[in-house]
C-alpha cells in the first residue's frame, strides 16, 4: 500500500471547476449577479499584489453564494459533482486512479478549490481522502470567505508533508499547474499532467515526469 496524491482542475478534470460551479448556482438565483461588485476589490488587491488568490476567492464566493443555506448549496454540490465526475474527467485520470486504487493505495484528492463541492467530487471520483480549501459558515447559512489556507503552492506542500507521516510506502502525485511542481518533487513518483512548455522544462529539471492526458 502506498499514496497516490491527484490535483482536480486540469489534472483530474478537463476545466476548472471553480467558475462553472459558480456559475451555475448564480443561474438559479440570476439576481445575486448584482452583488458580484463586491468583489471588486479583492480583484483590485490581487491584480496589485497586495492580496492572494484565495482573497478574490472568498471575496466571489461571499458574494455569489453568501446567506445561501448549507441544505441549498448541498443539493446543487451533489448535482454540480456528479455530472463533473462523469462528463469532466479525463479518460487518463480514470485509468490512473483505478490502477491506484487495484494496488491498494490510498487515493488523495488535493485541491485549492473550496470543498462546497470538491468533497463531492471526491467522493464520486472514489478517492478516501480529499483536502481542499474550506469555507466559513455562519450556523446554516455560507459565509463564504476561507476558513482555511488556499491550499495552493506552499500550503500542498505543507499538506504533503503531513500525509507522507501518516501514510506508509512509495508515494505517487499528480499535478498540471507550475505551482504544482513543488509537492510533485517530494514524492518517488511525480507527474506533471499537460503542463505548459515552461512548466514542462522545470518539471524535467526537477526529475518528474510530463504525461499528456486526455
């Protein structure tokens, strides 16, 4: 048995999730698209650098879907994931995740997008584990900024870290963002999944592998 670490966006999926999922819940509620503006800022701070991605994050999520009600959000979670998992997914992330899962791994699925519906996907996908940013609830109803760290670049590495001590064995992952090539290095078998030709020349350096997957 050992760990087999999957990224979703790009890596599992086809697309990023982040703005269909959005998207979709702002299409049953076409009014709280004038609440989008509040976001702006965030927007303004991260295109300064005075803010990080998980700022406009939270900030578009408080204001697309903030007030909403855990029992709402989740019935829109579970349809959003099911037809992500069946329609969205690589042929090549199945195959990979299945040939995992017959050697007895335990699947991981680690995203920095918010588990309103990652934890969903997840367990569509079949994976045991799942780790992604969390969001803040106020009681019932979505507050909507994080709760946690955006788990992205340093914070999967981190992540990383901590499943390498309570998880034994051979360790494998897979990534597609440049940001990705840090955690991918800390295991025996890192794979970089249609990286770009820049994220592919620092992959090779760094001694992982660059699979295309379709």
């Amino acid at each position: 048995m050992g760990l087999a670490v999957f990224d979703l966006d790009g890596t599992v999926t086809r697309h990023n999730t982040f703005a269909p999922y959005l998207l979709g819940a702002l299409l049953r509620r076409p009014w709280r698209v004038l609440r989008l503006p509040a976001a702006l800022p965030a927007a303004v701070g991260l295109g300064l650098g005075l803010c990080g991605r998980g700022a406009l994050k939270g900030a578009l999520m408080r204001a697309a879907l903030g007030g909403i009600t855990r029992t709402e959000l989740a019935a829109w979670s579970e349809r959003f994931a099911t037809r992500w998992a069946a329609q969205q997914t690589f042929a090549s992330a199945s195959a990979a995740i299945q040939a995992h899962a017959r050697a007895g791994d335990h699947l991981v699925l680690m995203s920095a997008s918010p588990d309103l519906y990652v934890r969903a996907v997840g367990r569509a996908l079949g994976f045991h584990e799942i780790i992604c940013t969390e969001v803040r609830w106020h009681g019932e109803r979505l507050d909507g900024r994080l709760s946690t760290a955006n788990c992205r670049g340093e914070e999967k590495v981190r992540r990383l870290r901590q499943l390498r001590k309570r998880v034994p064995g051979a360790a494998s992952a897979y990534g597609n963002s440049i940001t990705d090539i840090a955690h991918l290095a800390l295991v025996e078998h890192g794979v970089l999944v249609n990286g770009t030709g820049r994220a592919r020349r620092i992959a090779r350096r760094t001694g992982l592998t660059c699979e295309r997957w379709r």
